[in-house]
C-alpha cells in the first residue's frame, strides 16, 4: 500500500470539505474504482452552512462540523470492501465504492441519489429517464446508508425508480418496514418498534410510571414517540409532557427550543425519567447545558446515541445523573483496530474525508487526546488554513488509538454486515455471469439475491458464517416447534400441554386424547378372560347347588360361603370392566373400592374355612381351645371387610381417585384415573396382603389332612399365586406409563382371582364330577377314620418313644441317692399315664370323634 503523501513545499490551502461544492467531482468524499461499484451515504458532517436564513440559490453550501463517529462508519465501509477484494469471496471481482458525505441534509443526499442513477458508460451528470427501467444500467449497483432514518427515507424514494438495493446500517424508523412504500430498502438493524417495546417494558419493571420524552422534528422522532406512546400505553406508563426538537442544527431555533426543553423539565420536578429520541450532536447540546442548570435525571437513551464517545466524553457528564440505554449487536473488531492502527499508511488519494482528518490532526498536534475531539469540532466549524507538511504522518501515528477510542461497535459491527451482505449477493450473481463486465447485471437483481436461500416454512435460520446474520443455513424445526412463514429467525413452541408438531412442522396439531379403549383388542382379551371367569363362576354356582346335600360342598362351608365366595368372584371379574373405556370420576372412584371390598369379603371367607378345616383336624387341647375361641364366623367376616370398607371410605372423603389427562407424552394426552393417594392405595392392597398372608399360615399348617377332601392344600396353593401375582404388579405398575397402565392391574386382578378359583373349587367340581364313589357319606366316614386311627397310632408310637427314652434316662443313671422325691415319684408314674392316655384316646377316637368332626365339619 502506498504511503500517504503529503507535499513536501509549505503552502497554505483551505480545507476541501469546507469549500463550496464548484465540480460535481468536487461532491465525492471518496472513491475507488471496481468491476462493480458500491455507493454510500454517510454524515461525515454535521451541518451544511448558509449565509442567508434561506437558500436563495439551488446550490450545494459548504458543509462543517466534522463528525468523528460517523468518519469512523466510513472507514468501516472501505475497510470491509477492501477484506473482501483481498479474499476469495469474489474471485477475480473487485468491489469498487463511491462514497457521498450527506451533510445531515436530505437535499444533499438527493444530489448524491442522482448521481448514483446516471447511465453507466456516461456522463455522472445524465440520468435517463424511461418507463421501464429493467435493462437501465446504471454506474453504482446498490447503496449503503444513510443514517437517519428522514434521509434514508428520501433517498429511498427516488432509488425505488430502478429498484436500485439500498442496505442502510443506522435507520430504524418502523415505516421503512413497509415493503409496499420501501421495496428496495433493506437494513441491518431492527426497527424501532423492538426497540421502543424494550423500553417500555424497562420502564414498566422499573416502576417508573411518570415520565418524559424528547425526540426530534423528523420522521424518525416522531414515528419513534407514536410507537413508544402505544408501548407505554400498554404498560400502564403516563407520559407528563413530549419535547420536539428541531432535526437539524442549521436550524437556528435550536438553541431556543433546547432550553426550552430544560425548562420544562425544571418545572415538572416530579418527572424523574426522560426518553430520548435525538442525534448525537442534540443529546451532546442538550446535556452540556443540563449540566451548566444542575438537572440531575434517569435518561433512557436510543440506540442512535446510547455508546456514543462524543456524549460519553462530554466534561462533568456523570452530573447529568444514570443513563440506561439499547445498542445494537457486536461483532470482532480486531481486524478493523489493525486497520485504523495503520490508517496512516492507507493511500488517501481520492480520499477527501481522511485528508480533512488529517489536516484536523495537524491543526490540533499540540493538544492533549482528552481535548482532540472539542479541538476538531472547533477547527472543522470554518475554513481553516494550515502549512501541509511532513509531520502530518507522523501526528497520524502518534494519535492512533484516538479513533479507535471513539468507534461504536454496534455501528461499525452494522456497517461490515451492510457490505458482506451486498458482497454475498454480488457473489451468488455472479456465479452466472461474467461480473467482470459491468453490464452483467442490473441493480434490482441484487433484490432478488441472497447469501442463503430462504428458509421454508418448518424450518429457520442458523447462522453458520461468523457474526453475518445475512449468510445462514436452514434447519429444521425440532419437535414442538413449527414456522409458519418464509426465513424466520427461531421456531415457535406449540402449546405443549394440548398440542404437538413433528420435525419441521408448519402448524401445531392438537394431541389426540388416549384410554383403555372399549374397541381396543388388549382390551377386548381382558374383557374376553374376565366374561371367562364369570362362566367358570356361574357353572361352579350351578354344580354346588345341585349337590348340595354332598360331603364335598358340606366340606366347603355349606351353600352360604360358597355363594358368598362365588359372589365375591363374579364381583372381583365384573370389576374389570369399570377398569376400561373413558375415565369418568364416578368409575375412577369405583373401580378400586369395588375390587378392594370384594376381594377382602373373599379372603375373609376364606380364612374362615381355613380357621374351621383347622380347627377340625386338630387334635392339640390347647389348640383346639384356642380356635374354638377364635373361631366365630360372621364376625370375623364382618370384622375383616369392615376394616377394608372404612380404609376406601377415608380414601374417597379424604383423597378420592379423580380422571386427570396426563400430557407429558408429546403426542398425545392420556386420560387416566389419578388414584388420590399413593398411601390409601398402598393401605387397601397391604390389609388385603396381610388377610391373605394369615390365611395362608393357616392353610399351611392343614395341609397335610384327608386328601380327598384338603382344602388347605389348595388354599395353600391359591394364596401363593395371589402373592406372586401381587408382587409382581408393585415394580410393573410403578414403571408402567401410557394407556395401559389400568392393563396392568386388570391382569393382576384376573391372575389371582383365577388363582384363587380354581385352587378354592375346581378340585371339588372334579371330585363332584369325576369322583362320585368318594362324594358319599360312607367314603366320608371312613376317610375320617382311617384319618383319625392313624393320627393316634402317630401319637401312641410318639408317647412310646417318649418312655423309651425315659427308661434309657434311668438305666444310665441307676443312682437316685442324690435326687428329690419328686422325680423318683414322677418316673413310677409315667408307665400309667401312658397307659391311661392310650385307652383314652383309643376310646376317644372309635366312639366320639368321627361322630363329633362330622358334625364340626
């Protein structure tokens, strides 16, 4: 890169910028030749100057007031077009620019509009005019800028005539939204209605609710204070007065109006917090002289001034009071601090805007970095003279931290993104064409160009590049998420409790609603095997009650318990069906008290036969006294189930099982019966537990009775498979989730009650059936006998052996010298007793006992 060069003679010359605009050349603040050519419109001052109070003459003043930040924005422009030609992105194309200095004045930016339309190959100076302008080639392809919003919207006007692209980096005025008046424009930075909704809503957190605003005289302020008095509106804020601005510092009103401002808000002391809705050259106006009136406030700043140096650096500023402010995004600065480290060696031909910089860097090479700002404002305020010399790098260099002191981040960061992104679309053009040739394309093309094709609907944007939200790639919705329109920038969330949305979905569906379905073929299996049970019941009911008067079925308690049982059964069975179809609040509360009252009447039952089978086959005294005591029939029955009926009636006043729809599935909600409380539910099936676990032990020690007539045995057997079934279901149940849960404890229902059934009474259907020589009362009898001769045989041979051991005692101790009295008296009668209990129970048992178990039994 070529130093800076700087003549070596002294002479005195005035400042370009300032002179009165001669040439249309003479208008250009910077140019670089290219393939394809870039505009851009940027305040690099701050005001255009006029000798009368108004023009009287269509010519183009001098413009002063040179404004650093916005000299850094320009930097930016060509710092970031200079990346590009020095990378691959555009292969063999160079990007030329063509930068315009507004002046803050929309009738300089108009000038410099039509500039950027004259016909290529042509005069700057001839802009043909035509009823199509589709094949118009004009010299520059697309605009970056302007700044304000008033001038962006006045130069977009006329470049929608060609459909010439125009990426503004700082406008924000909501209206430019609107593609119907603004087709061509495009920007980098969100619209005011963002920004203005996020102020509201710190208002509103904040408690503030009394507030001040003051905005400018142009579209920007006055768009700007109509969205925010909507957002506050909204937000229950009032507004206690609204300031307007003049937008423009050759106003001479100015001056007036902002202590006029200040004033009002003198007056309303109780207004604490002020919005401001200026340019930076108001806010540094308006605070130098709050700060000369002591008016200590909360601002809320705009993005347009938020970070700006200029403000920041303002003497004594901390005075003013707290500043909360909005900024725009940040991207990596480093390359473009290097940049402006070395801009004292980047070639400054055709460059005026660096070499008024320069020449202000020379003019003020004696002042101190905290007084550079206030002393190039000043000096830029007229046609200032000075001797060009040598030193001029050398200041370069020495103050090259000063710029980077006063850059915006947010700002430059909008800049870079403007060119990359006219860069991606240049380049996306050109892979079609020659781009070389500057006729290759026309202007409104670039329109229809993006760095990433768009999004579809289902899907969203993804930035992949860096910091380029305009280069991204396209994603598709997650589950739950949908898009519903072209390039947005995040999915929206279905509604999770009653909606869902698959992979790359464009609208949410509501989630189906799922039970245990009457039509559902588990269900119909289920339903089929509980409708099997209840046959087996009816036909076991039929077969007692036609052999009624049988040993078999007067072994079992007789007709009553029998039926009971059955009745239980067929109740237990039936419960299953309250267990399917639609939840209702009536069934969930139900369906468990129904299977836990009948099932507990069933094990009582059962426990009374147990008790009884015992009790008749005992031939222990002190045991059978004891079951005689225990053994009452009805109200053991009674007493069992009316503990399991008021445990299910504290459960159903307490904590009642209620329908609930279960949502956490994606897809679809289930409708359950919430059972109310885990604890009842655990009490209801623990106490049947524990009747079924008594009964058991009893059935147990009875196993081993008459076999053709043991119930115990089977009872035994029955009990087991209630445990094993039961057991199980705790661990399923507990990590059973979905519609079938309710399956699970039907199943478990269904496995012990045929359990239980068909240990209980298909062996007595079999012997009633198939076994009709041994279901008579003279098989009974002598069954009870052989039965009961044998058991005394056991207890004689036990008594025997009980006397030899006794006798072998006495052999091996035959000296009694040292013993009491008792022992030898008690050893003379042991032969008697045995005797005596012999006859005893021999008499017992041929004469008294199978006439007094028959009638027990």
């Amino acid at each position: 890169m070529a130093l800076l060069i700087i003549p070596i003679i002294c002479f005195v010359i005035p400042l370009a910028a300032t002179q009165t605009c001669q040439t249309p050349d003479d208008f250009v603040t910077a140019t670089s030749p290219g393939h394809v050519i870039i505009g851009g419109l940027f305040a690099i001052h701050e005001k255009m100057l006029s000798s009368e109070d108004y023009p009287r003459r269509p010519e183009i003043q001098k413009c002063v007031g040179f404004e650093i930040s916005i000299f850094i924005q320009t930097l930016a422009m060509i710092h970031s077009i200079e990346m590009i030609n020095n990378s691959t992105l555009l292969s063999g194309i160079k990007l030329g620019y063509e930068i315009y200095d507004t002046c803050t004045e929309v009738t300089v930016a108009m000038a410099a509009a039509l500039r950027f339309l004259s016909k290529f190959n042509s005069s700057r100076e001839i802009v043909e005019f035509k009823c199509d302008y589709s094949s118009y080639m004009p010299r520059v392809k697309a605009v970056i800028g302007a700044g304000y919003s008033e001038i962006t919207m006045a130069v977009s006007r006329v470049l929608n005539l060609q459909l010439m692209p125009q990426v503004s980096y700082e406008s924000t005025a909501e209206i430019l939204s609107d593609k119907i008046r603004f087709p061509s424009f495009l920007r980098t930075v969100p619209s005011d209605f963002y920004q203005t909704k996020a102020m509201a809503n710190l208002i509103q957190k904040s408690g503030w609710n009394w507030i001040g605003i003051i905005a400018t005289d142009d579209d920007y302020g006055r768009l700007a204070l109509s969205t925010f008095a909507v957002q506050t509106t909204a937000n229950n804020v009032c507004i206690a007065f609204k300031e307007i601005l003049p937008a423009f510092l050759s106003d001479d009103t100015i001056e007036v109006r902002i202590n006029e401002t200040l004033d009002k808000i003198i007056a309303e002391a109780q207004v604490n917090v002020i919005v401001v809705f200026l340019r930076q050259f108001h806010v540094f106006n308006l605070f130098s002289k709050a700060i000369e009136r002591n008016i200590n406030k909360i601002w809320i700043a705009s993005d347009n001034w938020s970070t700006a140096t200029k403000i920041t650096t303002i003497p004594n500023v901390k005075r003013i009071g707290k500043v909360v402010g909005f900024t725009f995004r940040r991207g990596n600065m480093s390359s473009f601090r290097s940049f402006l480290q070395n801009l004292h060696i980047f070639p400054s031909d055709n460059n005026k805007a660096l070499n008024e910089y320069a020449s202000l860097l020379s003019a003020c090479a004696y002042v101190k970095d905290s007084d550079l700002s206030q002393c190039i404002s000043n000096h830029s305020q007229e046609t200032l003279a000075y001797k060009a010399d040598k030193d001029i790098e050398r200041n370069f260099s020495l103050r090259n931290d000063f710029l980077w002191d006063y850059t915006e981040p947010g700002f430059v960061h909008s800049v870079q993104l403007a060119v990359l992104a006219l860069a991606y679309a240049i380049r996306d053009l050109c892979q079609a064409c020659d781009c070389q040739n500057p006729n290759a394309f026309q202007p409104w093309e670039k329109i229809q160009s993006k760095c990433s094709k768009e999004c579809s609907p289902g899907q969203m944007k993804k930035t992949t590049r860096s910091q380029h939200i305009c280069c991204y790639e396209c994603v598709n919705c997650p589950e739950n998420h949908y898009s519903n329109q072209t390039d947005m920038d995040h999915c929206l969330l279905c509604n999770n409790e009653t909606q869902w949305a698959p992979v790359r979905s464009t609208a949410c569906f509501e989630k189906e609603v799922e039970y245990l379905n009457w039509n559902d073929s588990f269900a119909i299996l289920l339903l089929a095997l509980s409708l099997l049970g209840i046959l087996f019941v009816l036909a076991i009911g039929i077969i007692f009650t036609r052999n009624l008067n049988t040993p078999v079925v007067k072994s079992s308690g007789g007709l009553p318990i029998c039926f009971v049982i059955l009745l239980c059964h067929f109740l237990n069975f039936a419960s299953t069906g309250v267990f399917i179809g639609e939840p209702q609040d009536f069934t969930c509360k139900t369906r468990q008290t129904l299977f836990g009252v009948s099932f507990t009447l069933c094990i009582s039952c059962i426990l009374v036969k147990s008790l009884k089978i015992l009790l008749a086959f005992s031939f222990d005294p002190k045991l059978q006294n004891f079951l005689k005591c225990l053994y009452k029939p009805i109200p053991i029955i009674f007493t069992c189930t009316g503990i399991q009926v008021v445990i299910c009636t504290i459960w159903l006043i307490f904590a009642a099982p209620a329908v609930e729809e279960n949502v956490s599935l994606p897809r679809v909600i289930i409708l359950e019966c919430e059972e109310g409380s885990i604890l009842a539910f655990g009490t209801m099936l623990g106490y049947i537990a524990i009747l079924a676990f008594i009964c058991f032990i009893f059935a147990f020690k009875g196993r081993k009775l008459p076999e053709n007539y043991n119930e115990a045995k089977f009872i035994t057997f029955g009990m087991l498979i209630y445990f094993i079934a039961w057991i199980t279901f705790v661990p399923v149940y507990a990590t059973t989730f979905g519609k079938y849960l309710p399956a699970v404890e039907i199943i478990v229902i269904l496995i012990s009650n045929y359990g239980i059934l068909c240990c209980t009474f298909f062996p007595k259907c079999y012997v009633i059936l198939y076994k009709q020589e041994t279901n008579t009362k003279s098989a009974f009898l002598k069954m009870i006998y052989s039965y009961s001769s044998h058991s005394a045989s056991s207890l004689a041979t036990s008594h025997v052996s009980l006397d030899s051991t006794s006798s072998n005692i006495t052999a091996a101790n035959p000296s009694t010298g040292g013993k009491p009295a008792a022992w030898q008296e008690s050893k003379d009668l042991q032969p008697q007793a045995f005797a005596h209990m012999c006859r005893e129970n021999a008499t017992s048992i041929s004469k008294i006992s199978p006439r007094k178990r028959i009638s027990s039994i």
